[in-house]
C-alpha cells in the first residue's frame, strides 16, 4: 500500500518539473565551420536525467535564432550552476534534440556554497546574484550582481553602520 502511495508522490513531482527549455537559456558561445559551441543555462528544478527527453527542446527548436543542429557542442548549467553536463546534439528536428551526453559533473568545489551570514544570503536567480533573507527569501536588493563577491558585499553594506 505504502509504494503505491510514494509511486503517486514521484509521478506528482515529476510532473511538477519543468520539461522545456526556454530558448532566452541557450547561447551560441561560437560558430565554426563545422559546429558550434553552445551554452544552456536549464530552468529550475531540471535535473540531468531530463537531459535525455528530446522533447524538453521543443521551445529552443522553435526559435530559428536559439534552434539547436546536429554536431552542435552543448555546455549545460544547471539553474543554481551545482553542476554541468557536456553534450553534443546527434540528431535535431523542429521539435526535438537528441544529446549524446559525455560527461555530468559538479560545476562548484564540494561543499561551496554562495555567502550567508545567517541573516542574508546570496542566490542566483538565472541570470545574475542577488540578496536575500534567509528567514523567508524575500530579495531585499532588487539589483542583480555579475558575481558572487559583489553581491555579498552588497549585503554587508546594507547593514546600519555601527558609530561610535
């Protein structure tokens, strides 16, 4: 009865993930004479197993500009940049990409993780670092921050300054 019930519970949260690749996440890093090298950024919550669903890259498919071809070279970052995947496209349709994936691999050091002080914390949000607290995730910098360190110092800079 009891794996009937987490059966349910799996199938719930499969379906719950996201299953497109939006094509704002693919850039061409470089075009050659014979493939390019490419850079996907994944939306939350994909993990590398749904790298082989061919159908995740039906939006990127669709747009002639993002549209991913065979032999294409895919360097592919997960939403929190935890880990990466490099891939090469063995076949493309307009609805569909088929990957040969080489190798999936933790992107940061074991153990790293983005600055906290308990109170603030740094997140990536897809396109850039920003601050937030820790309590309840609320963003309190609404700028975004090329790195880390910027944003971490920006968060120590939001705090009252001690005088005396």
């Amino acid at each position: 009865m009891t794996t009937k019930i987490m059966e349910k519970e799996v199938s719930a949260a499969v379906a719950q993930r996201p299953v497109e690749i939006e094509p704002i996440g693919v850039q061409v890093n470089d075009a050659g004479q014979s493939w390019r090298t490419v850079l996907v950024r994944l939306p939350e919550g994909m993990i590398s197993d749904d790298l082989r669903g061919p159908k995740i890259w039906r939006k990127v498919q669709g747009s002639r500009q993002h549209a991913l071809i065979k032999l294409d070279h895919l360097l592919i970052l997960a939403f929190d940049e935890s880990w990466m995947a490099r891939a090469t496209v063995t076949h493309a349709t307009s609805t569909e990409a088929h990957l040969a994936i080489e190798r999936v691999g933790s992107f940061r050091v074991q153990g790293q993780s983005l600055w906290g002080d308990g109170v603030l914390e740094v997140f990536w949000d897809g396109s850039a670092y920003g601050v937030r607290r820790v309590s309840d995730k609320v963003r309190i910098l609404s700028e975004g921050y090329t790195t880390e360190a910027q944003a971490a110092d920006a968060a120590r800079r939001s705090y009252p300054k001690v005088v005396g």
